[in-house]
C-alpha cells in the first residue's frame, strides 16, 4: 500500500507491504471526513487489501450524529464493511475483535490523534504502544513516530502507523472502479463511450446528479480524485523516462570515455 509523497515531488511512499486488511480509522466528532474516507479507500484497493472503516470515539457524539454519519457513508456508495467503537464505553470493541483473524496481517490508518494506538492496545491487553493524553474537545494528540509491526495472541498481526496528513492519490484505475461503483455503473449508460462525464450530451452520471441520485459532493469529489490521478501518472510517468534517459546518457558517456 502506498500514497504519493506528501508535498510536490511526484513520488510512492510506501505504508506498507503484505498486508491482508486495513482498517481506516476516524474519529466521529472531530475527524470525520467523506472525502477523505473515499481517498484513502482508493488507496486501499489499489493495493489490493480489503478495507475496513472504523468510526471511533463514539461517546462523544451524540447517537444520531453518529446515525447521520453511517448513512453519508451508506449514500456515498462505500461497500467497505464499516464499525463503531469506543475505547470509554467498550462499545464496538467485540466486534472489531471478532473481524481479526488469525494469521492475517491488519494495517491501521488514519489521522493523528483518533485513537488508533489505543485500539491497537487493547487488542494486545497491554499499554505496549505510546499514548498520550486527550484534549479537553475529546481529540487525540500525535504520539506515533514509526510504523510498527506487533503479533497478536490469536496469531494475527497488526501494524500501527503515524497519523497522515495527507493521502495524495497516484494511481487509482482499480480503486476508482472499485469505490464509485455507482457512477462506473452510470457511466456504462453514456451516450459516448469516452464520456468525462463533465459536460458532455446525454450523460448518465450528470443527469443522475442533476435529480439527486448521485449526491452533489460525491461527484466532485470523483472527478477531481480523478484528475489529480491522471495528472501524478502522468508526472510520474515522465519523470521515470527523464530518469531513464539521463541513466542511458552517463551510460553512453561512461563507455566513450573507457575508449578514449
């Protein structure tokens, strides 16, 4: 699993490798964020990882914020399996327990501060890794510097990672497909098979946002995901030849040299 390098450089940054799930945490009352949620489940599935979304701190919101909260998701197409806990209340702690299995590996992400450290010390039964105290609003401080990779009880293996600032999309060709399945689906009903679905006569997806059966953020969100894919490919893609090109030009220069 990677993202783009966080700034301008048009680089991957690894999170991490061989990993069978990964459990995207936010925090209900301060963190929760659609669009974020949807970067990071593309981001997901391109790596070819099942994704789970966990909402935590849920004692802080009151249930029907909560409620409002799981219906956005709900709305916004994402199939990923999605939990609730509270690390206050217990509530949701069995369940995620139930979900890891022995013998997988299972990769925490999220923002700082959501309680992802905690969750993961409550599944070993022991404070191993550093926590900090919360703010007086409930949210979390930054404690996690490394990624860190512990081995469960049950077998299983969870890896703990600082919290992301930013999660910068390079490749999404699966991870499109596979989380706006709602409008690919649309898409299939265009009237021109190279629809971009902007502006374009009879298309489907603009149609179905103009009588609200696609949701207005939900579709912004796609299309700008979308190009800022296509433009880091792109970039990506052009650095590596400049990359190449000027390793075959020192390799052309090493060999004149060794003649003369």
């Amino acid at each position: 699993m990677r993202r783009k390098e966080v700034g301008e450089p048009i680089e991957y940054q690894m999170i991490a490798a061989n990993i069978d799930f990964v459990i995207i945490v936010q925090a209900c009352h301060y963190d929760f964020n659609l669009k974020r949620l949807e970067r990071y489940l593309i981001m997901v599935t391109e790596g070819g990882a099942t994704p789970y979304v966990l909402l935590t701190k849920t004692d802080l919101v009151a249930p029907e914020t909560l409620a409002v909260q799981l219906a956005q998701i709900k709305d916004a197409g994402i199939t990923a399996p999605v939990l609730a806990l509270s690390n206050v209340t217990q509530d949701g702690v069995d369940e995620l327990k139930s979900i890891i299995s022995s013998g997988k590996t299972y990769c925490f992400v999220g923002s700082s501060g959501v309680g992802k450290s905690t969750i993961i010390n409550g599944l070993v039964g022991q404070d191993l890794l550093e926590t900090k105290s919360v703010s007086g609003t409930g949210e979390g401080r930054h404690a996690t510097v490394r990624r860190e990779l512990i081995i469960l009880e049950n077998g299983a293996m969870v890896i703990d990672n600082p919290g992301m600032r930013e999660v910068g999309i390079l490749s999404s060709n699966g991870g499109m497909e596979a989380n706006f399945s709602d409008i690919v689906e649309l898409a299939s009903q265009c009237h021109f098979r190279n629809c971009t679905h902007i502006n374009e006569p009879s298309c489907a997806v603009l149609k179905a946002q103009e009588t609200g059966e696609i949701d207005l953020e939900h579709y912004n969100n796609f299309i700008k995901l979308r190009k800022e894919s296509e433009f880091n490919l792109m970039s990506y893609a052009k650095k590596q030849k400049k990359n190449k090109d000027f390793g075959r030009f020192i390799k052309t220069a090493k060999k004149n040299l060794y003649r003369e």
